[in-house]
C-alpha cells in the first residue's frame, strides 16, 4: 500500500456518492464543537476508530443474535433483529452516537474507520443494523473536503482487511502498515503546508484491542520525532451492555476533541 493509499476511495458501495455529514441539528452541533478544539490545537490529526466494538457493538451482536461472519449467521441475525423490538430501538439509539462521533472526528481532520472484516461483510452488516449509518458512510466516503487544515468536514474512509489473518502476528504488519502510511501521508501535508518547519502531528486511534496501541505507538516513534500517537483502549467488550455501549460512544465524542487538543503523546484505557 502506497503512502497515500488509505486516503484513497474504495471499490464498493462506500464508492459512488458526494459528501457530507448528515442534516441532523446535533451532528451539526458535534462538528461545531470539534471544530473549535481542532483549530484551538496547533498539530495536525487523523483519526483511526475500529469499526468492532468502537463503533459497533459487534461483540454484543454475536451473543444476542449469534452474529458471525458467514452469510448464513448474517441472516439468522436479521431475522432474530426483526423479532426483538427492544434491541432494533437500542442499536438505533447507537446508530445515532456512532454517526455523530463520526461527524466530531471528520471535523478534526481525515477518519479511517478500520474493520478486520472484509468490506463486503461490514458494507452488509452495516446495511442490515445500522442503515442510517451506512448511508451516512457511503456520502462521507467521497468528501472533496481533502485539506487537513481546512475548518469544513474531512474525508471518512473505510480501510477493511485486505484477507482474513492467519495469526495475531500477520494481524498486528497489516495494523502496522495502516499507520505507516497514515503518518507518511501527515508528514507529506504538514511539510506541503509549513511556512517554515512543519507541525507535530498526531494519530488518535481508538481501539477495542490492547496490541492496536502498542503497534500504533511503534510504528509511529519510527516514523518521525514530530508524530504524537494517541492511543485510547476501550472497555472489554464481553463486559458492556448495550447501554453502556451507547454511552460509552458519548464519552468519546467528547473525548476525541480532548485528544487531539492535549499536546503530548499517550496511551490509555477510556
């Protein structure tokens, strides 16, 4: 993968459609806010949030409705959503707060939404619980809104596993490749834009898996001394509710605008 390959549009549905946040007063208030803390901090950011388990609750789904990664569980898994009004009105309540969280981020700076799946099985996962979501993706994918500096929206992109991995170690170069390159491509903006010498830059990447911090923050010490790797881990999925979930999708709305306002480089538990 190229330096610029992540900021790259995909070959799928997320592919077809022009850009923007959804017409929605309290992602437009998210956005707002985020605005303010991203012009408020002197570095540059892009933001990587993992699709399992940071913006939906895929472990949950599996043991509520035995969602796995088979076209088979997919549909037994939509006909057991069907059946249970409560979970529909929770995972819409999620929906929600994912779709804002996006909105907060994209007003930072360029989202990667990281998915160990391929695309096809997240593009059908999404479309089946979280509809709104998916139609959210599919606009943001194509953002003109390119410019890191820019105050406006920036591009949303969806980055799925190129294979299923054989080992945690095959796992953790493709991890490690997706961050490379996400830092070669901030180095290449922040030097394209400094007058003088080029901003710090930072990579807040929020995780379900504790070795998704310690690759981010390998790869990214490596990469330049400029690069500030802020790492957030959160809660043990097999622990969470839905109504934690939903809440803990609040917290890093708020939380993400802190990151990329705090000047030093960490790794922590939410």
């Amino acid at each position: 993968m190229s330096a610029t390959a992540a900021f790259q549009p995909h070959a799928s549905l997320y592919a077809n459609a022009h850009a923007h946040a959804p017409a929605r007063a309290a992602s437009a208030a998210a956005a707002a806010t985020a605005t303010a803390a991203a012009s408020a901090c002197a570095s540059t950011h892009a933001i990587v949030l993992n699709w399992e388990d940071v913006l939906a609750p895929t472990t949950l789904l599996g043991q509520r409705v035995g969602l796995e990664s088979s076209r088979q569980a997919l549909q037994l898994a939509h006909a057991m959503l069907q059946q249970d009004v409560y979970l529909q009105q929770a995972l819409a309540g999620i929906e929600e707060q994912a779709v804002q969280l996006l909105t907060t981020a994209a007003a930072i700076g360029p989202v990667l939404v990281v998915t160990d799946k391929s695309l096809k099985y997240m593009e059908l996962t999404c479309a089946v619980f979280f509809p709104r979501l998916a139609a959210f993706l599919l606009q943001a994918n194509m953002s003109s809104k390119m410019s890191l500096l820019s105050p406006a929206l920036h591009r949303i992109q969806v980055v799925a596993a190129p294979r299923r991995f054989a080992s945690a170690a095959e796992r953790a170069s493709w991890r490690a490749s997706l961050v490379h390159n996400v830092c070669a491509d901030l180095t290449a903006r922040c030097s394209a834009s400094a007058s003088m010498s080029p901003p710090a830059f930072g990579v807040v990447a929020v995780s379900a898996a504790d070795a998704d911090a310690v690759t981010c923050v390998g790869v990214m010490q490596r990469c330049s001394p400029l690069a500030l790797p802020k790492c957030v881990q959160v809660a043990d999925p097999m622990s969470l509710s839905l109504e934690a979930f939903f809440a803990q999708l609040q917290t890093l709305q708020r939380y993400v605008c802190t990151a990329a306002a705090h000047a030093g480089a960490f790794s922590m538990h939410l």
